[in-house]
C-alpha cells in the first residue's frame, strides 16, 4: 500500500503497542488524588482482559516533580530512571508503561537524549553501577497507560455493561477530552495521533458511545504547570488558566471531561470549587459543576463497577448527575464509606458549587 | 466570596467580533494614512515624553483598532506635539494631524 498525502502524515503518529507483558509504574501523585484509578487499570488489564502486568515496590518516583520545577538536573532525573529500567530488566519485561504523563514525558525524553547522545547513556550507566551496582536494558516499547486502554477499547466496549449515552434523551453523552501536556506537545511522535490530533482518549470515546466535542481552548494546559501551582503566589496564574479553558468550553455544555494526566483532572475538579467560590459561576447544570474523570474510571464505569468502590467519591464535583444520565445505579448512603465499609467521614459542603 | 490568597486574572482576551469600529471608519475617513502604519515603533522610541508617561502612538493605533478607546485616549493626553515622531515615521504619515484628528473623534465625549 502507498501512503500519500495526509494518510503518510498521518501514519507517522501511529504508535505501536505490544498487547501483552507490560511493567508497570506508578505515578506519584494519582494515588492521593484519584486512588481508584490506577487500581483499576491493574484491575481491567490483569482480570478482566487476562494480560500479564508486573509492578514492583521497589520502583520509586520519575523525579519529574523536582525536575521541572528546576530543583535537581537532567543527569539525576536520567539515573533514577535508569534505575527504574533495571527494575525492570530485573523483572524480565521489555514493555514498560507509566501511569503518569509527566513520568511518559520524562522517559521519552531521556530516551531520545540517549538516542541523539549515547556518551550521556554510557555516563548514566556508570552512575547508576557507582550508585547501587544496577544494570539495565532499554525498554522495547515505551507507553502511556491510556496507550494500552486505548488498545484494548474495542474489548472493553464488547464487555461494557453501560455505554456513554444519555439515557434521558437517548443521545450520546457530550464528552469535553483534555490530553496532558506532557503526552505529546514534546514529542509528537510518542503519542497516538500526535501533538495536534492526539485521537488517544477520543478513540476510547467514539469506542464507548459518546460524542466528543470540540472548542477553542481544547488544546489549553489544564492550569496545573508545576511552577504555576507549586509556588503560591502564581496560583493565581494556574486558576486563570482553567477559568478560561471552561469558559471557553461551557457553551458546548459538555456532561463530563475525560482526562489522561495525573494534574489534570485534579485541577479541573478542585479549581471548580475555587471559580465557584471566588466568580460565584457553575459549568453544570442546576449549579453542578462538570464531572472530570480518568479515562480509568471511565472504563470502569463503563464496564459496570460500582462508582463508589472505584473512587468517585473523592471528587469535589459530584458525579451523581452523570451516573443518573449513565443509568447507572448507586447508592447514596454508601458513598462515604470505603471498601471494608468504614466510614470515610462527610466533607464540608462547599457554599455555591452543588454537591450531593 | 472567599479569599483564597490568590485570585483569576482579568482577561486579555479581545473578541474583534464585538469591537465597535464605528469611530475607527471615521477617523480613516479623514486620516487614509492611519492604515499605512505597520507599527515599527519609531515614533515611540523617540517619543521624549514616552519614557515618563507610556505615550507610544504605535500602541495607540492598535489599542484604537482593538477596541481599547479609553486606554488610548488617556495614552493621547500625554502628547506634546512637539512632532518627532512625523519626523522619523519611515511611511511618511503626518503623525501629529493623526494625533489631532484621533484626540477630535474619540475624546469628543469629553469635552
């Protein structure tokens, strides 16, 4: 077959993905945000879908926080992520998945650095030997975990017991999907459909049921941006960034926002409260805000896992709206109380954004 | 409303579809040369009451354009007419009449 034109282009932002023996990493930051959603991908992948995913406790963070807030340097970041290969060497996979995107940003870019500079990669693998006597090979396949649920969205919607349609109206739900930065913007190559179409979380969309929809700012960074947030007297600047992005999305009224970064819907969520209580404005309807999942929770949701077991009790948006057009059913007296039944106390309710 | 310590700034965003142009047409009615200004900056690097005050003629063209009159007026005030900057204007506009014909249109409100 020869590719011409934009099917050329397009083929170059195809990605390859092995179905099978993946090693896992952790983010650092997800499992205090969102607690549910890498549990369940472990969960989907190994016990509904039957695929082999190791994951070790003695892999340690990507250092990308520190990294890009300008704290340590590149060789530092580059040996713990040397590290983290020999974890998996060790381990005897090849495939190596992140669950973060700034951790899948790093790792692409310390294997590019290596690629275009192997001197660096010889000095690393000294560092790494000096540092704890670790040898490491490079992964075959470097992949973002919403690579693999991607992959596997055709198998998922043939399990799915709900599909993203508004069951009111009948219609497909309108779904707002928002790409970390770090997935593709620094190399477009690395990611499904590249920086400007990356078609990772609409594929997943179209495959469950929903409609995506399109707006101006839908390229626009979540506000997160480590030195935006972390240093306080730029908060101001992250919060803008959100509120123009919903502003910028509310005419469309999306019934919810799909997510692939571990900041992402974090920001998106909280700062809802925040506009809420500073702007006095709501994106959702009847004084809800928009419902901001992970595409993990989604799936999850999808293939008919109680929301409360996978953690969506833990958003500051209520997602009781979106259930109810999902027909999904739920039981409120059991939304604060965690998997062995204990109670996870009632959070304050905020005083302009509605919660359940 | 609660004070976080930390707040949304004001937007810079300009939508060009709702900026009323109305005095703009006008004032390129009697002063064609307005559009011959490709906002090199001249006049404003030697502008001597723009290091003190913020006066630039070439922002005040595209703050016209953008619809941020009152901006620009306020930019006007500062002006001495003193004409260096017809002078220097490599296009040849009679920068000066622009001021005079600009301060006419858009601060007639005023007087």
């Amino acid at each position: 077959m020869i590719y011409q034109g934009k099917q050329k282009i397009w083929a170059d932002y195809q990605k390859e993905i092995p179905d099978n023996r993946w090693f896992y990493v952790r983010s650092c930051i997800r499992q205090n945000f969102f607690p549910g959603a890498e549990r369940m991908f472990l969960e989907i992948c190994r016990n509904v879908l039957g695929k082999d995913f190791f994951e070790t406790e003695y892999h340690t963070t990507c250092g990308g926080i520190a990294y890009h807030c300008d704290t340590i340097p590149q060789e530092t970041v580059m040996t713990i992520i040397a590290r983290q290969f020999a974890l998996m060497t060790e381990a005897g996979y090849e495939n190596y998945v992140a669950s973060c995107i700034t951790s899948f940003g790093n790792y692409a870019e310390t294997l590019e650095t290596w690629r275009e500079f192997p001197e660096v990669e010889t000095r690393i693998r000294e560092l790494l030997w000096k540092a704890c006597r670790r040898e490491f090979k490079t992964p075959k396949y470097l992949a973002h975990a919403s690579d693999l649920i991607y992959k596997y969205r055709n198998e998922i919607a043939a399990r799915a017991k709900f599909r993203l349609i508004n069951r009111f109206t009948g219609e497909p739900l309108r779904v707002v999907e928002h790409i970390g930065c770090h997935y593709s913007k620094m190399f477009p190559s690395k990611g499904v459909g590249g920086a400007e179409y990356p078609y990772v979380l609409c594929g997943m969309i179209e495959a469950w049921g929903g409609n995506v929809i399109d707006y101006p700012e839908r390229r626009h960074c979540c506000g997160y941006g480590f030195r935006q947030y972390h240093v306080k007297a730029n908060r101001g600047y992250s919060v803008s960034n959100t509120y123009k992005k919903f502003e910028s999305m509310e005419p469309y009224h999306p019934d919810f926002i799909i997510t692939n970064c571990p900041g992402c819907p974090y920001f998106m969520d909280r700062w809802q409260y925040v506009i809420a209580e500073t702007e006095g404005k709501t994106y959702g309807e009847n004084g809800y805000g928009i419902p901001v999942l992970t595409y993990e929770e989604v799936a999850s949701l999808v293939l008919g896992y109680n929301p409360w077991d996978i953690g969506l009790q833990l958003h500051q948006v209520a997602v009781e709206p979106l259930l109810d057009k999902l027909g999904i059913e739920y039981d409120p007296d059991a939304k604060y109380k965690g998997l062995n039944k204990k109670d996870l106390l009632r959070p304050e309710l905020p005083g302009i954004l509605k919660c359940c | 409303m609660m004070d976080f310590g930390f707040k949304i700034s004001p937007s810079s965003t300009i939508n060009l579809d709702k900026v009323d142009l109305e005095k703009f047409t006008r004032l390129h009615e009697i002063e064609p040369d307005v559009y011959k200004c490709m906002a090199c900056g001249s006049c404003s690097s030697t502008c001597p009451a723009g290091r003190f005050s913020g006066m630039s003629l070439r922002k005040v063209i595209l703050d016209l354009q953008r619809g941020k009159e009152k901006e620009a007026v306020a930019m006007m005030k500062n002006c001495m007419l003193c004409g260096k900057c017809t002078m220097v204007c490599p296009r040849g506009i009679n920068t000066r009449h622009l001021i005079l014909s600009i301060y006419r249109i858009y601060a007639e409100d005023e007087k």
